[in-house]
C-alpha cells in the first residue's frame, strides 16, 4: 500500500498533467480562433480593396464616356454649321 506522501505525489503529478493537457488544447483552440479572425479580417481587406478598384474603373468609363458625348455633341455643332 502506498505511504500517504506518496498517494499526494500522484495526486499533485496527475493534477499537473491534466492541466497541462487542458491548457494546450485552449491555446490550440486559441491560437485557432485567431488564425481565422486573421483570415477574415484580411479577406475583408482585400474585397474593400477590389470595390475601390471597380469604383475607380467605374468613374473613369464614366467620364470617358462623357468625354465621347462631348465629342459627339461638339461634332454636331460644327457640322450643323456647314
């Protein structure tokens, strides 16, 4: 039969063990979450700056086709004036 320091030994050794354990998988879990916060917030990144992008290419054919109905339009004044 075990002597009572010894009983407390394996208690306190099986106590640590388990803690350990515990406390690796939470970091895991952890180390996870924040992995994937990091994924998301870099993926949210990259769409605002893909709208940016299409916001500009939209205005500038925006404006280039004003530019073609501008020229359009002064075309047909100054063939009017024939």
């Amino acid at each position: 039969m075990p002597s009572p320091l010894e009983t407390r030994k394996d208690l306190v050794q099986e106590a640590v063990e388990s803690g350990a354990s515990h406390v690796g998988r939470i970091a895991t879990i952890v180390t996870g979450a924040v992995r994937d916060v990091a994924r998301e917030v870099g993926s949210f990144a990259t769409d605002l700056f893909e709208l940016r992008e299409a916001q500009r290419r939209a205005l500038r054919d925006h404006d280039r086709g004003a530019d073609l109905d501008q020229d359009a339009a002064a075309g047909d004044v100054a063939g009017s004036g024939r």
